[in-house]
C-alpha cells in the first residue's frame, strides 16, 4: 500500500534533507579553498623556477611547464569541485588528493631549486660549468619525480570526468573572492572599525559594580575579586575598562596585568608581573637577567618583596584552576593597605573566599543590537544607521548568538561593508541556521562560519596563528613576516591582511603605534582553538608536547609547534624532510643546547622560530637550512652566531634582538644578500665594524652599534626605511653626517648617551619619526629638532631630556602631530614661543612620569589630548 504523506511532513523531510545537503558542502569549502592555496603556492614557485632558471632546466623545462599548465588548470576545476562535492562524496577526496599533489609538487620544485642556488653561490660565475654533473643529476632526479606526479594527475584527471567536474574558468569570471585586488583591501581598510575601540556595550554598569563594591571601595585589607563568566563573553575587556578607570590610576602606588592562562607557568607570571612595579630608574633588564638564575620560590620571594610598602592593583587575567591561584597567592602581600586583585576566569569555583564575585551576563536584546551595529556599519559621526530593510534580519541573526559578545562581534565582522545589502545578510542568515544544526557550541559554529567566509588567501594567514601560543602578544610585523615567509602574501600586502582580519573580528588589536598602525595584536582563546582545529585539517600542523602521548600523528607534517622541556623530547622527534615552519615553545625553566646533527633533515624549512626558548648554542649546521627566510632568535641566552650563518642566502628576517647576553656577532651579516629586516641587541659585540652595503633588499635595521657601522654602506642601501642606533660604546662616538645621506629613511631610533642633538642638516632630509632613548641631553633639543620640515612623531624616553625646561618657537614643527614625554625627571616647563594660532598641528600630547612638569601652557592643551599617568 503506498502511504501518502500529509504536505507539512513533506516539507519537513524535503528541509531536513536540504540541511543534510548544506552541512555537507560546508564540510568540504575549506578543503576546497586550501586546495586552491597549496596549487597556488605550487604554480608560483614553478613559475619562479621558469623564470629564473629557464637556462638551466637541460630537458626538463617542457615537463616544468606541462606541470605549471596542469596545475592551473585543476583551480579552475577545483571551482565546479566545490560546488558538487555535496552530491558525491569521493569529491572531497579528489580535492584532497589535488593538494596533496600540490605539495608534492612544491617539495620536488623547492628541493631542487635550493640545491641548485647552492652550486651556483659555492661556485660563483663558473658554477653551470664546474657542477654541471651535479645539475644534471638533480635534473634527471626533478624529471623522476615530475614523471612520478604527472602519473598521480592523470589518475586525478580520469576521477574528474568520471565525476564530471567542468572547467569554470571557461564558463564564467573568476570569482571575486580574492583579496588580491588592491582596491578592495584598500575599500576595507577604510571602515576599520577597530583604531576607534567602540565595540563595548553593556558594561558600563559592571565597571561601576566592580569599583564601588571590589576596587574603590575603601576597605584596608587586600581584596581579591573574580570577574567569572562562559569563554567569549567579555571578561577580560571589563577587567581592562576596570584597570583602565582613572580612579584606578589616582588610587594604586602600582597598577599590572598579567594573562596567566592554561600554560600556566608560575615563574613566567612573575617575570611578567615585574618589570611593572619596578622605578622608572631601575634596569629592568639586569633584574630580568637576575631572576632567570633563581629558582621559582626565589623570582616569588623577590616580588613580593617589591610589593611591601605598596597599594598596587594586579589583574590575573584567564586563570583555569584553583591551584594555579594557590601556588600565586602568598606573592601578594596583605599589609593592611587596600591593594586589590582582580581576577577572570570561565571556573566559577576559582577562589571560593574571594570577598567580591561578579558573573557577567549576556547581553539582552537591545544591547546585542547596538553591538551588533558598531562592528556591522561604518562609523559615520558616532551614529551606526541601518537601514530598515535589514533590521529584521539583523534581529534573526542576534537570536542565534544568544546574547555572547564575541559571537556577535565575528557576525559583525561577516556582514560589514560600505553598501550593506539585504541579500548578503539573508545570506548570512541561512548559512547561520544551516550552519547550526547540531550540538556543538553555537559560538564555535558561528567562528567556523566567519572562518569559512575568508578567501583562500586569508584562510592561510589565519592558519599561522596556530603556531603561536595561547594568549600571546603577537607583533603584528612578525606576523606579517611569517606570512611573508610562508610565501602566503607580498610584504606590501601584509598590513592589509592583518587589517582585514581585525575588521572580520578574528584578531584583536592589542597595541597601536603613534602612526595609528597596529603595533601588536592578540586572538581570543576560542577563535585561536578554531585555528589549530582548522590548520590541522588543512595545513599539515601539528602539536608537539612532552607529556602528550600521541606525538607523530602526521606522515607530512608541514607546520609543526613544539612545546618541550627537555633536549631529549626534542631529538626524539620526527625530523621530517616536509616541514616548512618551526615554532619551539619551553615549558619551564631547562636551557636548551641542540645537538649539531638535529638540523640535517631540515632541508625545506622556511621559518625557524626560537623566541622566549632558552637556547643556549646555534650550532654550525644552521647553516644546511638553506631554504630558512625567517629566523627567530630573539630573547634567547645565545651568547655567539656562528661564522656559518652567511649561507643562509635566501634569509629575509634576522632577529637577535633582546638576547639576555651581549652577542658576538661574525662580519658575515653581508653574505645574506636576501636580507629584508635585521634586528640586533644594542649590546652586541663585533671584532671589526660591519660590512652591509651588499644588503640591497634591507628595509629595517636596528638597532646597529655606531662603532660597528661603516656609515657609508648605508648611503648603498636604496631599500633602507628604517634605522635604529645605538650610542652605547666604550669609546667615544660622534653623530656622523652621511646620516643625512639617507633620503628614503623615514623612522629613526637613537638609544644612548648623546648630550648634544646635531644640526637639523645632519637628519634624514625626509624623516617622519624620531624617537630618542636614555640619550641624556642636556642642551633643550627642541630648536634643533623643530626645523625638521617633514617630522610627524617625535618621542623622548627614558631620560632622553636631563634638562628643566623646553621651548618651541612660533615656526617650529610645521608637521608635528604626536608628542610623547616619559620618564623625564627633570623637566618643570615647556614654553612656547610667539602666537601659535594652531599652526602646529599637534593632535596627541602624551606625558608620562615626568613629576615636575606640573604646568602646559593653554595654547598647548587646546592643542592636545594629555594623558598623565
């Protein structure tokens, strides 16, 4: 008998069926959209091996071009691919295969490329004659291994038609998704709805519960109290508007903040804790350098020490568990003087007998609009208009964020745009409601979606977040290095990328520098769990820990973060030919001393990052990593870089800077030709003076030792931007004059002992940025200083003014828009000269513990924005 069914049950089986439909092809976008990044990645460096070496490739050249033109071909497929994955399966294993091959591909091209680069360097014009044997040999084993692909694409090929997946490139346009269109970063950039910092709604009344009845309250004893509340709901940017208050300021001897979260690291929290309750006077480095000597209960015994006798304020941000507060507890004195801790945590039980305990709510309905509003529309005059239309759909999409703040913020993100349209947020919507239909966590599903909602390009710029550690401070021009370094973007592209992925709420901007960039950058917990879930499956990453049982989980690892205490987890480990990026991570207090052979097996890895490791030694045979474009080695206990290191020849970044132990630094810096962005401590040690002037590519030096310097190389250095020195010398040094040789210097850092500031003519002619650093001069440097024509941003720190008094005149300064003072003991008074009328276009005055600067003149606060803190 055949049972009709009513239509409603029709219905609903045909909208269940239709959900079954759509997971499946959110399923398989991502898989599609690195399929497309890993060919793109192979066709360019087929094309560069094209390029470059096309007089070299002796018979191989038509099998290279034949790959290139396959390779192209398949990311027009790949487009058809993605749309019919969710009606068969094996699709989706086709388009794994397909990026497979493409990294196989890429492995065969970068192998032989390097060995190739190193026979021509070691053996200079001659090279194709004298190691011709050796070419030959890496050419027929190149035309093996092509062969040995070309045999996978047929197979690939024969897939294809027998799932009938079409050339859309021949069909239609190619989509627009790409960010690589100038004019669209640029568009977006534009709305960057973080340099204002507006997306905080509905706290107001809880930074005042906080203060009232925890932090200003006027009780005698130290106060704990917990901020408590589920991950995404916005604890720690209450916490900041709490630590922020200007009360707080008035009130605490010392303010500090500290993230402690699940890597928790007791002697780690201390050190970090530190250097913000220490004198303006005192070498926070040489007490840094102190406390890694000591034991854990020592650096414990030295802080609480620094704290007796003060009113401080401490934030312990993200604290997991009530053990990790146990062990912190006894650092904070409670002598009776009204300090305070405040704590976050999603643990409700943390600190049972903490005096105040405030559970932050989600947001209702009325506030879940207007956040959504800040991030969904371009500010126009502090009013966020949404058009009619869109309400509605709006109101659907807050229902299914339920009132979480970083749920609504990415969504945000999602649907921001200079001409919001009704289709794209119903688009929003239904991916979102088909997007949702199981049990997981609808704030992971809704990061998922933001995720998915990324170009191919930006998906792996956000994959590389996986390799950094929970909770850290990312600077955002490391992060724009490793990108570079990946061969993801053009160092051009990497602000813009960052910036895209800031609007999209997926980063979050830490610091800003005076030039209103981002300086440094951070990732919520969740959405940097989204990365590691989201790069294992798509990038080949993998976590390494000491105390994790499954410790080789992949057979071609790519990307790979280790976290270790011990060398011998570390040589214990796979040493994979595959890996392209290299993160080490310490977990305790061990120094680190690898062996020699550990970096032979090495032979593609691109980025090698050691900072915060206690590396000991760099050994010899760093120098077989000759495909490396970023190493990492700053705040490590290095002590000498080996002679070796110059044949790294396709380097871009070098980063020595911070090493806790003065460098010796071998004249072999010139030797990596590559060289793009050189840091160094300014206490290094050479045994001559540096030869740079083969750096053509150079475009951030600092800081580099004036004793060192052969100035002259600099003028050589059409790349150069910018330039940090250090006067820090046994001798004495002078301010030379090819400094003024430096026309395309716009930033310049000065760090030590100065006294006099040299004649205006002795600047960069187009310099923009000037910070000074402890130069102790003791002449007023202003009237030198302010016929600077094009000057934009002018820092004094540290004691880089001994003097009392500091004066501009009426012409001074034509440009200058940012003025920061700090930590300048003895300046009473800054005067101004003649009627101003605005004529210097100060937009920012900062002013930071300088105690006798107790007066401005009106003409200068009109001028400014002065903080005092």
């Amino acid at each position: 008998m055949i049972q009709h069914l009513p239509p409603q049950c029709t219905n609903s089986i045909n909208q269940k069926n239709s959900k079954k439909k759509k997971k499946r092809e959110i399923r398989y976008l991502t898989r599609t959209d690195m399929a497309e990044a890993a060919v793109l990645s192979a066709v360019k460096i087929l094309s560069e091996l094209v390029i470059r070496n096309a007089g070299y490739l002796h018979g191989v050249e038509d099998q290279v071009n034949w790959l290139k033109g396959e390779l192209e071909m398949m990311q027009c497929f790949l487009k058809d691919a993605a749309e019919k994955q969710s009606e068969n399966e094996s699709i989706g294993k086709w388009i794994s295969d397909i990026r497979e091959l493409a990294h196989d591909a890429d492995d065969v091209i970068e192998s032989f490329i390097l060995k190739f680069d190193a026979s021509r360097s070691n053996f200079g014009a001659f090279g194709k004659l004298i190691h011709l044997p050796s070419n030959l040999y890496h050419l027929s084993i190149v035309g093996n291994e092509i062969n040995s692909i070309k045999g996978k694409l047929e197979e690939i090929e024969r897939s294809r038609v027998r799932y009938g997946i079409q050339n859309l490139c021949e069909m239609r346009a190619e989509s627009s998704r790409s960010l690589e269109d100038a004019g669209e970063v640029e568009r977006r950039r534009r709305l960057s709805p973080w340099q204002k910092d507006k997306h905080v709604v509905g706290l107001e009344r809880d930074v005042q519960l906080l203060l009232d009845k925890a932090i200003l309250d006027g009780s005698g004893g130290l106060t704990v109290a917990t901020i408590v509340g589920m991950g995404g709901i916005g604890k720690s940017t209450l916490a900041k508007k709490v630590y922020n208050h200007s009360g707080v300021a008035k009130r605490f001897d010392v303010c500090a903040w500290v993230v402690v979260s699940n890597e928790f690291k007791p002697k780690d929290i201390v050190k970090e804790l530190m250097p913000q309750i220490l004198g303006t006077r005192e070498n926070k480095l040489a007490v840094l350098e102190t406390m890694e000597k000591l034991s854990v209960a020592s650096v414990e015994e030295m802080l609480h020490e620094r704290l007796r006798g003060k009113r401080y304020f401490v934030v312990l941000d993200d604290l997991w568990d009530n053990k990790h507060w146990e062990s912190l507890a006894s650092v904070f004195p409670d002598e009776g003087r009204g300090s305070r801790l405040l704590i976050t945590s999603r643990n409700q039980d943390i600190v049972k007998h903490a005096r105040y305990v405030h559970k932050i709510k989600l947001l209702d309905s009325g506030e879940s609009w207007e956040l959504l509003k800040k991030t969904a529309f371009i500010d126009s005059g502090n009013e966020y208009k949404c058009p009619q239309d869109l309400k509605s759909i709006g109101e659907k999409i807050l229902k299914k964020c339920d009132g979480l703040p970083l749920a609504i913020t990415v969504v945000g993100g999602l649907l921001v745009d200079k001409t919001p349209s009704k289709g794209k947020w119903e688009k929003v919507l239904e991916e979102i409601n088909s997007h949702l239909g199981t049990k997981e966590s609808k704030v992971s599903k809704i990061l998922d979606l933001s995720y998915r909602n990324l170009s191919p390009e930006l998906k792996a710029c956000f994959l590389s977040l996986s390799l950094f550690k929970e909770d850290a401070t990312i600077r955002a021009r490391k992060l724009v290095q490793v990108w570079v370094a990946q061969g993801l973007i053009k160092q051009e592209k990497g602000e813009s990328y960052l910036d895209e992925l800031i609007n999209r709420n997926m980063v979050r901007v830490k610091d800003m520098s005076k030039n209103e960039t981002v300086k440094s950058c951070q990732i919520h917990d969740l959405i940097r769990e989204l990365s590691i879930i989201k790069a294992k499956e798509e990038a080949s990453f993998e976590i390494l820990r000491e105390d994790s049982k499954a410790r080789l989980s992949l057979h071609k690892p790519r990307n790979r973060a280790i976290y270790c205490s011990s060398e011998t987890f570390i040589h214990s480990i796979d040493k994979n030919k595959h890996l392209r990026s290299l993160f080490f991570h310490a977990d305790g207090d061990k120094k680190f001393d690898l062996e020699p052979s550990y970096w032979k097996s090495f032979e593609l890895l691109r980025i090698l990052d050691f900072e915060d490791f206690k590396l000991e030694v760099v050994p010899d045979t760093i120098s077989e990593l000759t495909g490396l474009r970023y190493l990492g080695l700053r705040n490590t206990m290095i002590r000498n870089l080996p002679r070796s290191l110059g044949r790294l020849k396709k380097l871009e970044v070098l980063d020595i800077a911070r090493t806790r132990h003065s460098l010796q630094v071998p004249d072999v810096i010139w030797e990596m030709d590559s060289l793009s962005h050189l840091y160094m401590h300014h206490h290094f040690i050479c045994d001559a003076p540096l030869r740079l002037d083969t750096l053509k590519n150079l475009h951030s030096l600092s800081y580099i030792k004036m004793d060192y310097l052969i100035l002259e190389h600099l003028t050589q250095i059409a790349s150069l931007r910018k330039l940090g020195i250090s006067l820090f010398s046994t001798k004495k040094v002078e301010w030379s004059s090819p400094l003024k040789s430096l026309v395309r210097v716009t930033q310049l850092k000065v760090v030590g002992m100065l006294t006099k500031v040299p004649s205006a003519a002795y600047f960069p002619p187009n310099i923009t940025c000037l910070t000074l650093v402890r130069t102790t001069i003791e002449e007023d440097p202003m009237p030198v200083l302010e016929k600077l024509p094009k000057l934009v941003c002018l820092k004094f720190k540290m004691y880089a003014y001994c003097g009392q008094e500091m004066v501009i005149s009426s012409k001074g300064f034509p440009k200058l828009q940012v003025l920061i003072l700090h930590t300048m003991d003895n300046l009473k008074n800054i005067r101004l000269l003649g009627l101003r009328g605005g004529i210097m276009p100060l937009k920012r005055l900062e002013i930071y513990k300088c105690p006798c600067l107790n007066q401005l003149p009106e003409k200068l606060r009109s001028m400014a924005t002065i903080v005092n803190k």
